[in-house]
C-alpha cells in the first residue's frame, strides 16, 4: 500500500468515525439508551456482517497495521 492509498485509507476511517459517532448520539437520545450499549450492539452487528464476507481478516489486519 504506498503513501496516497494509507492517506487515503485514513481520511476515510477519520470521517466513517465522525458519522458512527454522529450516529450513536442520535440513536442513543432517541432511545435512552447508553453509549456502552450501543456500542455492544454495534460489535454484535458487525461481527455478524462480517461473516458474511470471504475475507481472511487475519492477513487483512496484518496488511493494514504493518505497513
């Protein structure tokens, strides 16, 4: 991965951030529910959809942190 793909990676990760946050300050208000709990919610959810996908989230994790 050169130099414009990691920026670029990162600008993306930095506003997908903002908008879960954004996110989860609405939800949280309009449900009364906790941070924490959304949060857990969101874990649970995202470890479901990322079943979905063939992916060997291992080497993934390892290409994107090592570099």
């Amino acid at each position: 991965m050169n130099h414009n793909q990691q920026q670029r990676l990162q600008n993306q990760a930095v506003n997908l951030l903002e908008t879960i946050e954004d996110t989860a300050e609405y939800f949280c208000d309009e449900h009364l529910i906790s941070g924490e709990q959304f949060y857990v919610m969101m874990k649970a959810l995202v470890d479901c959809k990322l079943q979905e996908f063939p992916l060997d989230f291992e080497q993934l994790e390892e290409d994107i942190y090592d570099d």
